[in-house]
C-alpha cells in the first residue's frame, strides 16, 4: 500500500502554475529525490505535502485519507503525528539549546522526554552538543539538530526540503549518512533538492520543471548501504 | 501534564532570559508605567492628608470664644479640647488680652502660651526669638515700630486699677500707690518688667500686640481669669470639623465654636479638583503605558514571525502558541509591577518630600492592586499583535532561499 498520493495536484499563484497536474505515488519505506532548477515548484510541492499548504486543486492521500478536505486543525495534527520537516535555512528557535529545541517537537507532539530527545541528538552524533544554543553550533550542527527534531517523534515520512543546501561536503555527507540509517529502519524520505550528488544517493528521482513533473525514475546506482 | 508543564516553564523562562536585551525594553515600559501608576495612587490617597496638614500651616482652623460675655475658663477649655481625637488634634493656644500703656502709650497686651502657638499660627516671622520663659514678650511689629522697641530692649508694662484696701496688695512686688488728688480715690500702679525677645510679623493684626507668658499676665493684673479666644487646629476636613462642633457645643454650652471659613472652605474646593487632576493623569498614564507595551510587545513578537510559523510547523496550535507568549508577557507584566510598585512608593515619598516636606504613608494595598493593574495592562497590550501573529502561514515564512 503506498503511504501517499498526489493526484492531479495544483497550485496557482494568480497567473503562475507553481505546481501543475502533479502525480506522484510514494510507498512506505521509500527514499524519494526531487530535483528541478530553483522555481520549479519543488517547495510548493513539498508544503503541500508537509501538510503546510493546500493545493489549488487535486487530492493528496495520505495513509488512505484525503487531506485537503480536512479542516485546519486536524491538518496541523495530523502533519505532526505523520511528519518530521527539515529545511534549509535550519529554523532553530534561537533562545533554545540543541536538546530544548528537539524537546519542543515533543511538546506539540506528545510529551517532552528530555533522554529521548538526548538519545535522538546521539544518533546524529551530537550528544557533546546538547547544552548548546543555535549561535554556538556551525551551520552542519544546526541541521544535524533539525533532523534529531524532524524524528523524535517516529514520524513515517521525513520532509527535507534543500537540507544540505546551507552545508560544506563534510556536514553533507553526514546528513546522508543519517539519511541513509533513517532509510534502513523503514522511514519514509522525500528529499528535495538541486544537488545531484544529493539526488544520487536517493531510490528514486523525481524530476520538476516549471511546475511539471518532467520524469520519475528509479535511480539505477542506488545502494542499500554499504 | 507534569512533564508538559515544566517544558512550557522551560520555554518561557528560556525567551525571557536568554532574550533579556529585548525583553528588557518591555520589561522598562512596564516598570515606568507601574512606577507612576503605585506613585500617583499613593499620592492620591495621601492627598486629602497631606493638604490638610498644610493647610493647617496657615492657621488655626476652629475658634472657641466663650459664649456670653464672660472667659473661657481652664475647665471648660479643657472639656472642649477632650472632644477632638487626639491623633487629629494638632495643637491649640489660649490668649487673653489686657489692656496696659508702656512708656505712656496705650498697648494691648496678649498672654498666650508660646510653646503651642506655632501649632495654630505656623506663619508667624518672629526676628530674634520666641519668648522662652516668664519676662520675656514677643513684641508685633507695629507696637514695636510705635513704641521705638527693637529686639533685647527692656521695657516696662503698667496697669494702674483702683484699689479700695491696700491689704489686698500684699505680698504684690514693685507697684506704687497713687492718689487722684481730685477724686480722693487710690490706684495702683503695678509695673511688670519685660526684655524683648523677638519681634513678630504676620501681615495682620497681631502686629498690634505685645505678647507675653500667661503668667506674666497674671502677675500684671493680679488676676486668673480665663482666656477671651482659644485657636484650635485639627487635621480634619470640613465634615468632620462641623461634627467636632456640634460635639463641643453640647459637651461646654460656655464655649462657642466656630470654623474659621477661609481655610477650610478653599481648602475643600483645592482638594476636589486636585484629586480629579491626579485620576485624570492616572488615567492617561496607563493608556499611555499600555500603547507603550502594546508597541513593545508588536515588535518583539513580529520578529518571532519565524519562530511562531516554526511552532506551527511542528504541530503548535495557534491556542497554545498565544498561551507561550501571553506568559512571557504575563511574567513581564508581574515583574514590571512588583519593580514598579516599589519605585512608584519611592517616587510618591520623593514629590511628596518636595510639594508637601513631609514623608508619604505606605499603603499596602496598592501593591497587589498595581501588580493586578500591570499583570492586566500587559496581558491586554500583548493579545493585539499575538492575535494576528499566530495567524501566519508557516509555508510563507520558513520559505527557503
Ligand atoms: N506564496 C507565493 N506567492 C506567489 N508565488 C509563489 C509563492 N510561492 C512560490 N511562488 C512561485 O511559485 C514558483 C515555484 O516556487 P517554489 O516551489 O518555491 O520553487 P523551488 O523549486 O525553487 O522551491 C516560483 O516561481 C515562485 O516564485
Ligand atoms: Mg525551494
């Protein structure tokens, strides 16, 4: 059964086709890349999916229901039971330290456990960390604490939309690490981004182009680990 | 729940702490509306108190004079006094007027006790000083400028009465007998020896006289009558001055008792409007304090646009997001109104110092209530820009690029 659907999904910013017509099929467990030039709708797409924006027309399934016709509230919890978002630009709420802020994914979530959240910033390899506000963490640490909040909470999709956009090859290939571990336990990825290195080392690549899904192919060089 | 409660604690002290240079902006807003809020309201309370002890400083505010043609004896001024309460009462003075010539020239003379006089008559300007015992008088200024009188003169008072049998004068120092060569009839001439301490001004009448001890009086005129008038001051408002009346009308019928008008009408139409100027200015300062907090917080929160859209992203309804930052603004509203109470006291006892010289009374009570009034102030002031705060789209502002 696949965890999530676009069906004929659009998005309209006035005159402009930011996302037209999209398809997409993403089974449990699937690790998913999608490429296109900047202003190919890639983060429009990814809103919808997160939950975050509805689409000007078509339907978005997800575990068997239709969430566009959800209300806004069920929306926001169901995107927090379901989904773990990282993005580019971090977001770290800057007053928090590295394990206060995975804390607060728990909070809307359930509830804060302050050795899970130790243990999440472990698997990123930042337990050392953890007492460090966002402004004494390098710009790879700030997203190695995005991830340890983006799965705290077990979702079954991780959103990254550019998560490696902002970082040097070092911090990249770490990312890619975890994303490939998070893979091997059964996590669902969908990884949005203009990097083709990045885009290799995903199952499948999705190609955008000016709000057009242009192709959608299995990666042939894609290993499961090494 | 518990582990729930101690994150949110967690998160409101982290952003109030960890973003004291902003919060410190809001946090002085509040402080100086708080301040002037407690202030003005101490001030306010002690107002009545404190104009009446200075209008007090311009006289006496009842007269006892006694009620048919006779004095006020010891007694009775004694029961009339008994009808004020004594933290109201601030002081009273006796004076009795004789008539007597020095140097040939008639002068009223005026026995009074100079320990209390300053009570009823703060305004009196004496040059030199204040007759501190028996032979000494307080010379008024017209009488000293008559009589060629300047402070340290010595002068002698003299009172001539008729006397019908000379063994009534024994034991009578310094007095000479004198018969009128026509009439056949005795006088004495009783002479009292005086030094001039002080020369008094005031601008009105008691210019005229020549003040000296009750005894000196005594012993010049050989008699222990009563008092012609008594100056009584209370700190008290008109109301209750008009109570004390009727009190000591029906407790000494031989005293009659008046207000004298001038102070207490005035003072009763100052204090009206001055209360409602210190309400009006309350007033306009917590509307001010409020648009000042209101301003604050809009730009404190309009730069958590991000953060708030975060919040949202990972799951925050927008009701627990308003409850985090209505919090923060809650805390800064008790702090500023604790901080802000206490000066406010400081502030009020600083003006109180300077308009009324005398220290203001601490009341209790209006510390929670500006803490209250804080708490409320800010609380509102904060819901404004929340309110639209947390209506942001989280896709808009955690967009990349
Ligand atoms: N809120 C918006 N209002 C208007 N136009 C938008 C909005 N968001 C995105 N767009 C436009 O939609 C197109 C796709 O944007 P986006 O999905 O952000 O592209 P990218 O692939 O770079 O992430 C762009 O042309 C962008 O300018
Ligand atoms: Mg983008």
């Amino acid at each position: 059964m696949s965890l999530l659907e676009l069906k004929d999904v659009s998005k309209v910013y006035g005159e402009l086709h930011a996302l037209e017509k999209a398809n997409l099929k993403v089974d449990k467990g699937e690790w998913i890349a999608i490429m296109g030039p900047s202003g190919s709708g890639k983060s429009t797409m990814m809103n919808i999916i997160g939950c975050m924006d509805r689409p000007s027309s078509g339907q978005v399934i997800f575990d068997g229901r239709d969430i566009t016709k959800e209300s806004r509230k069920k929306l926001t919890e169901f995107h927090r039971d379901k989904i773990g978002l990282v993005f580019q630009q971090f977001h770290l709420i800057n007053y928090l330290n590295a394990v206060e802020n995975v804390m607060v994914a728990q909070y809307y979530h359930s509830m804060p456990d302050e050795k899970e959240a130790l243990e999440a910033l472990e698997r990123v390899g930042l337990k050392d960390r953890a007492r460090h506000l966002p402004s004494q963490l390098s710009g790879g640490e700030q997203q190695r604490v995005c991830i340890a909040r983006a799965l705290i909470n077990s979702p079954e999709l991780i959103l990254a939309d550019e998560p490696t956009g902002n970082l040097d090859e070092a911090n990249e290939n770490i990312v890619l690490d975890i994303f490939r571990q998070l893979h091997k336990e059964g996590t669902s990825l969908i990884v949005v981004t203009h990097d083709p290195e990045v885009g290799e080392v995903a199952q499948r690549i999705v190609r955008l182009d000016h709000g057009k899904i242009i192709s959608d192919k299995k990666n042939e060089s894609f290993s499961e680990g090494e | 729940m518990n582990k729930k409660r101690r994150m949110f604690v967690r998160m409101v002290t982290a952003s109030l702490v960890r973003r004291r240079s902003r919060m410190i902006v809001a946090l002085l807003a509040i402080i100086v509306g708080a301040t002037i809020l407690s202030g003005l309201g101490m001030i306010y309370f002690d107002v009545p108190r404190q104009m009446s002890a200075q209008f007090r400083s311009y006289g006496a505010n009842i007269i006892f004079t006694p009620s048919d043609d006779g004095y006020i004896d010891k007694d009775s001024l004694e029961k009339g006094i008994s009808c004020f309460s004594k933290e109201q009462l601030e002081g009273y003075t006796p004076y009795r007027y004789e008539n007597t010539s020095i140097h040939n020239i008639p002068v009223t003379l005026a026995g009074t006790d100079f320990s209390g006089v300053l009570k009823t008559s703060p305004y009196w300007h004496i040059n030199g000083s204040m007759p501190s015992s028996d032979g000494e008088a307080l010379i008024g200024a017209k009488a000293a400028e008559k009589l060629g009188i300047s402070v340290g003169d010595s002068i002698s008072a003299q009172n001539s009465f008729e006397v019908t049998d000379e063994t009534d004068l024994t034991g009578i120092p310094d007095y000479e007998i004198y018969t009128d060569p026509e009439t056949g009839e005795k006088y004495c001439d009783h002479m009292l020896e005086l030094k001039a301490a002080g020369i008094l001004e005031t601008g009105g009448s008691e210019e005229e006289y020549i003040y000296v001890t009750l005894a000196d009086i005594q012993s010049l005129t050989l008699s222990d009558r009563g008092y012609d008038i008594v100056e009584v001051s209370v700190a008290a408002m008109q109301d209750e001055l008009k109570d004390y009346l009727k009190q000591v009308g029906e407790k000494t019928p031989d005293i009659s008792a008046r207000l004298v008008k001038r102070v207490t009408a005035s003072e009763s139409t100052v204090l009206t409007k001055l209360e409602a100027l210190v309400l009006i200015v309350t007033i306009v300062v917590l509307a001010l304090t409020m648009i000042c907090v209101a301003t604050t917080m809009t730009a404190v929160i309009a730069e958590r646009r991000k953060e708030i859209g975060l919040r949202k992203a990972l799951g925050a309804q927008n009701s627990s997001i308003m409850a985090e930052f209505l919090s923060e603004g809650l805390v800064l509203g008790g702090v500023g109104g604790i901080a802000g109470s206490l000066l406010g006291f400081v502030f009020a006892d600083i003006v109180s110092m300077n308009v009324f010289s005398s220290p203001i009374t601490f009341r209790p009570l209006l510390l929670p209530i500006t803490i209250a009034a804080s708490v409320i102030v800010t609380g509102l002031a904060c819901m404004i820009p929340i309110k639209s705060a947390v209506e942001v789209d989280p896709a808009l502002v955690l967009k990349g690029e």
